[in-house]
C-alpha cells in the first residue's frame, strides 16, 4: 500500500466501515473485459475475515459472468466529506475504504439463504421477518463471497 499511514489493520475498525457502508461493488472479469455491479449486502466474520452476502435474480450478467469465473474482487467505501482549503486552491477527501478478493458463489442451502438475507435485512436496519414467504425465496438467488485477501484505507 502506497500510503501506509492511511491502511486500517485492525477488526474493530474494519467491522465499523463495513457497518457504515450501504453498497458493495463486484468486479467480474472473463477474458479481457472487466464488469462491475453495486450491490446491496449483508455480512459475517468467519474466522479473520468478513463473509458477504448479496440477493439477485436467478438469471442475467453476473450470473453468467460468475459461471465463467467464481474470482472477484471488491469494494466498498463510506465517509466521504470534501474537503476544500481555497487559499491553496487545493481539496482532498476524508473516506474509509474497504478493498479485496475472494470467491463469490451461489448458495444452495436454504438454511444458509435465509442466514444471508437476514444479514442483509439487518445490515440495512431493518429486523429480519419470522419467515420470508416462499414466492420471495423462490424467486431470490443468495450469493456468498468468501473473502480471501482485504485491505482497509481511512482518510481524516
């Protein structure tokens, strides 16, 4: 990391940027050609690292896109205020950023799904239902990606 004054290693703060953040990005790539989809998430610590989880339809782009390759990488990032000094005609931006890799995958265990959609439903303030009506999850695919590199940033 090029400014490792800025880098972020300790979980409390991760936790607490990935808490803030309302969107993830995914970034695909098949071939030469580079896609990016935002997505809402929901999240849990496995281990030393966050597990996210996304609901889609069951078919279109990144579906197709994740078919052909499960590798992503991603980012997420929250905080911002401009900052504007107009004697030095100069301005910078306060942010936190989460950015990494990982493996997404569609989930299959119903069990898990609807884990996956209560910490969306959560990380979106919101409770979790006592059920989620079968239409709704019939009609959702819940996806998982599974974090295996990540970096923090955090500018003040």
């Amino acid at each position: 990391m090029r400014r490792s004054d800025r880098q972020v290693t300790d979980r409390e703060t991760i936790q607490a940027i990935l808490d803030r953040a309302d969107a993830c990005r995914i970034g695909f790539a098949v071939e030469d050609v580079p896609y990016i989809v935002c997505m809402n998430y929901g999240y849990a610590w496995e281990d030393e690292l966050p597990v996210f989880y996304f609901h889609c339809a069951h078919e279109g782009k990144k579906i197709d896109l994740l078919k052909r390759n499960s590798r992503v990488c991603f980012q997420l990032d929250t905080d911002h205020v401009l900052r504007y000094i107009p004697e030095k005609v100069y301005c910078t931006m306060d942010y936190a950023s989460v950015v990494g890799m990982g493996r997404l995958e569609i989930v299959g265990d119903n069990e898990e799904r609807i884990r996956g959609l209560n910490l969306l439903m959560e990380h979106h303030g919101h409770s979790a239902p006592e059920e989620y009506p079968e239409g709704s999850l019939s009609r959702t695919t819940m996806l998982r990606l599974r974090v295996t590199e990540l970096t923090a940033k955090m500018k003040k």
